[in-house]
C-alpha cells in the first residue's frame, strides 16, 4: 500500500478517537446546533432545499451548504420525524475528518512527510476541532473547505519555487476552486478572506505575487463560481434581496460594528484560549511560533505566518468573538508545531528563549488543572453530585497531563504524540462520556421533552411554550411548538386547544395562574435546572387542559 495512504487511513483511525466519545450520547445543544439542526429538518419537512427556515422566520445568516449535507446524512438515518441529533453531525465529524486530511496534504508540500504527518495528527487532537467535530453546525465543514484551498496554494506556491514557470496542476486549481466555492457555500465571504489575505500577505514577506498566475484561475474561479452561484441564484428568486440584506447587513456587518448576540470580546481574547483550544499540543506552541518566525524567510514558514496572522488579526479586531472563528488558522498552526517537533528530531538547535518555554509550559499546566478541576465541579454543581469516577477521571487528567509534560521537558520526542493522543483520549472521552453525559442539570430540554412525552403528548397534539424557549426545545418536540410571548398567552393557548399542553417556567407563572383561572387544567410534570444559554436557573412546569367533552 502506498505510504501516503497507508499515512491518511492512520490519521482517519486517529481522527475517530477522538470524534466519537460523546458523538452518539450528547443532547442537542443550544443555540447554534439545535438552530441548524431544526432548520435542516423543516428543510426536509417542506422538500424546499433553497430557503432556509427556523419555525415561520426565515433564517437569513448564513448559505445553504451545511443544510444539504445535513439534510443527506439525516435523511438516510430516519428522515425528518426520526433522525436523532447525531444524523445532523455526521457532515461535521466528516469536515474534521477531511480537514486533518487536507492539513497533512498542506504540510507534504510546505515540510516533510514526517513534519506534515505530525502537524496533521497534532490538529487532529485540538480541543477546538474536536468540539467542532461534535456539533451540528458549519464550522468544521468549512475548514475542510479552506484547508482544501490552502492545500492547493501551498503546493502551487511551492512548485513554482522549486520550478519557476512551471504549468500550474489541475489537482491544485480543483483544490482551490472547490475549496473556495464550497467555504462560500457554508459560510459565506470567509474562505475568500483566508485565502486572500495569505495571497496578499506573501508579497511584502517576498514570496511575491507572480506565482498566482501559475495556479490556473481560468479553471478554479469558474468552478469556485460554479458551486456557489446556482443556490445565490436561487436563494434571490426566492427571496428578492432579503437573503442578501439580512446576510449581509444583519449578521455579517453587525458583527464588525459590535458585539453581536453577547459575544463580544477584547482583543487578545484568542491568544488568551488558544492554549486550552490548541489542547494538548499548545504546550509547544510559543517555542513552534518562535521558531517559524526566525525562519520567516523559508518558504514553509512565510506561508504558514501569511496563513495564520492576518486571519487571526482580523478576528482580534472584531468585536463579535466566538472561539471557532479562529478555526481556520489552526492548521496552520498545527503544522508549525509538528515542523518543530521533527527539528527537535533532526537534533536541531532549539533557540527559544528559556523565559519562554517556562511561561508556555507553566500557562499549559493552568489549564490543565482547569480541565481536571471541571471534571469535578461540573457533577458537583450541574450533577447529582462528584462520584468516585469523577474522582477517578480528574485524578487521571492530572497524572497524563504530567507525564506528557515531563516528555516535552525530558525532550523525549518520540513519545511525544503517543503522550499527546492518551492526554487527548482521556480529556475527550471523560469530558463529552461522563462530565458533560451526566450534568442532568444543563440538558433541560432532553429532560422536558421526555417529561411532556411520559405525561401524554404525542406529535400532532397542540404544545405551547413560555419562557423557555431554546431551539433544542423545537428539535425535541414540534416544528409547529407554539413558542408565547408569556404566561396569559399560555394560557389562552390551553383555552383554545383542549387537550393541549403548554410549557410555562417559573417567571411566568403568576400571569399563567391568573389567565388560567376557571380552566379545566392539571399540572402533569416539572422540573428545574439550568439554561446554560442564559446563565440562568430554570423552575419549568407543564400543564395539559381537559379534552372536549372528557377528562384531561
């Protein structure tokens, strides 16, 4: 078998290690996952496959192409009533999958096969991808896009330096076309600003510019167009220019003018993560950073800055700021880590500062003892209290956190990515398994739906709710879920629909009270717990009204 196969099924049995804890077993998270996954479904509902809806509002945000995938996978594993929330994941995991994939196929023209094969499985492990790989939304998928564009620069700009006035491949023009238009696809303008930014920052580095012309644009600008412009056709059909002007001036602008949806941060806020987001191998990434920045003038290294700097920058300066944005600079990141680890093999010089690699290491450990420490306070607070498995699991996060610290200080570089990959397993397999599997207290919604469910409802029966409102809520029950404005609503709701139920928390409980008076309702279930969306603590109830004519 060929080496570089033999290479990429490694890293796919690598990749499912970490993917599948908690792939199968989380609940649909709120907000963005349940959003995406609802609208695939009514996607599936209405068999339009152009606009995108949540509910009866048209969820102009983002392009369609993250729908189509996930509308493919769930309509093979149950259809729209039946799919469970996993059906909706599987495009990501198959994004991360490809972008550990397209990382190694980077790093083969940029490094060596060894360097390239350790940055690979080095973003294979990240937290980041990781957690993108679990949830149901664009992020990951689009960085398959992106890495596949930049895969095609790299190797266009490299063969163009080992052969000047060489013809450009097709395998690099299809590389980056389909990886433009499909980035354009799922998220819009990004693909483009990764790819353009790096382009436009390899000219002052001394890369220049001339090499573009080599990457035949006359085949992957039409086919970059190809995939995106019949859906962009469409979507204006359909929709006038709302699309456009919701898209571009309410999502996209809003976020650049200010922090959209409480996420704002400072700048700086994703240096601050990217020890805990770059997880485990982050503790090598200031000593990796500083060597590709004193080799600045090798090519590898110019297009490794000119892929992640100006990106990162960018989302600095942004006051929107979610910690996947940054995403797609992390292959580039990766791949300077595992281009250090192979120096440190060829026995180089390593000339980072002492000061530096302590001050890496020591802000490595901090979030090592966070991760150990959520381990615990997670049951104990969210839980039904820390269990001596909890014990067991934060003990063993500690223990292998130390162990792979002592082969990065004892510089014993063969054990590095098995130390790396056993952190990893632990960390993933405890955090998506065991903590976050067992914080009953923040899957209110899985917990309600059952609730409505033990207590009567069945699809196609009137349900109203008021004052929690998640999307997980809609996934879990109806698309036609009446979501009220408050408690009298509710109840109006349940005057109007005998044999009804409706959702009411504990805020609107006074006004439900008052406009349920005189009803013939029963209270059949409730629960409490916290709306991790909101940062707050739910009390919820659940009421049925009387049939017409019978009992409730």
């Amino acid at each position: 078998m060929p080496s570089r196969l033999t290479g990429a099924l490694l890293l796919l049995v690598y990749a499912l290690v970490f993917l599948t804890p908690g792939f199968f077993t989380l609940p649909p998270l709120d907000r963005d996952e349940s959003r995406f996954a609802q609208a695939t479904r009514q996607m599936l509902q209405t068999g339009d496959p152009v606009e995108i809806r949540f509910q009866d509002t048209a969820r102009n945000k983002k392009p369609v192409g993250i729908y189509w995938m996930q509308a493919a996978t769930a309509s093979a594993l149950g259809g729209a009533e039946a799919a469970p929330i996993w059906a909706y994941r599987i495009p990501s995991a198959i994004g991360a999958i490809l972008a550990i994939l397209f990382t190694y196929m980077a790093g083969a023209a940029l490094l060596d096969r060894r360097a390239a094969a350790l940055g690979a499985a080095i973003f294979a492990l990240s937290m980041l991808l990781v957690a993108e790989g679990h949830i149901a939304k664009t992020d990951a998928m689009m960085c398959a896009a992106i890495t596949a564009m930049m895969a095609g620069l790299a190797r266009a700009y490299m063969r163009q330096l080992a052969e000047p006035g060489a013809p450009g491949r097709l395998l690099d023009a299809l590389l980056i076309g389909g990886g433009l238009g499909l980035s354009a696809l799922i998220k819009g303008p990004v693909g483009l600003m990764v790819g353009g930014l790096a382009v436009l920052a390899l000219w002052p580095m001394g890369g220049g510019i001339g090499w573009l012309r080599r990457t035949r644009p006359a085949i992957w600008a039409p086919l970059a167009l190809l995939v995106v412009l019949p859906w962009a056709i469409a979507i204006t059909i359909e929709t006038g220019w709302s699309f456009w002007y919701d898209a571009v001036v309410g999502d996209m602008l809003s976020k650049a003018v200010a922090g959209q949806e409480r996420h704002g941060g400072f700048p700086g806020y994703y240096l601050l993560l990217v020890t805990l987001t770059l997880f485990p191998a982050s503790i090598l990434l200031l000593p990796a950073a500083w060597r590709a920045v004193q080799m600045r003038t090798a090519p590898w290294a110019m297009f490794l800055i000119a892929w992640a700097v100006p990106t990162w920058l960018v989302f600095e300066i942004l006051p929107t700021k979610l910690p996947h944005y940054v995403l797609p600079t992390y292959p580039a990141l990766a791949l300077a880590i595992g281009a250090y680890v192979a120096a440190r093999f060829a026995r180089e010089p390593d000339a980072t500062p002492r000061a530096a690699r302590i001050g890496n290491l020591l802000w490595w450990g901090l979030m090592a003892v966070a991760l150990a420490a959520l381990m615990l306070a997670a049951p104990h607070l969210y839980g039904g209290g820390i269990a001596f498995a909890d014990i067991a699991l934060a003990l063993a996060v500690l223990a292998a956190a130390a162990v792979f610290a002592t082969i990065v200080v004892s510089q014993t570089w063969r054990l590095f990515l098995p130390g790396a990959a056993v952190l990893a397993a632990i960390v993933y397999g405890g955090l998506f398994e065991v903590t976050l599997g067992g914080a009953e207290d923040l899957n209110v919604s899985r917990r309600l739906a059952a609730a409505v469910r033990t207590a009567g409802w069945t699809p196609g029966t009137p349900i109203a709710a008021a004052g929690y409102q998640e999307p997980s809520l809609v996934f879990l029950t109806a698309t036609d879920i009446d979501l009220v404005g408050d408690g009298a609503e509710a109840a109006a709701f349940l005057a109007a629909h005998p044999g009804g139920y409706a959702i009411v928390e504990g805020r609107h409980r006074e006004t439900f009270d008052k406009g349920a008076a005189g009803l013939a309702i029963e209270q059949v279930a409730s629960l409490s717990g916290l709306n991790y969306s909101r940062g707050q603590r739910v009390e919820i109830a659940v009421f049925r009204a009387q049939a017409a004519g019978g009992a409730p």
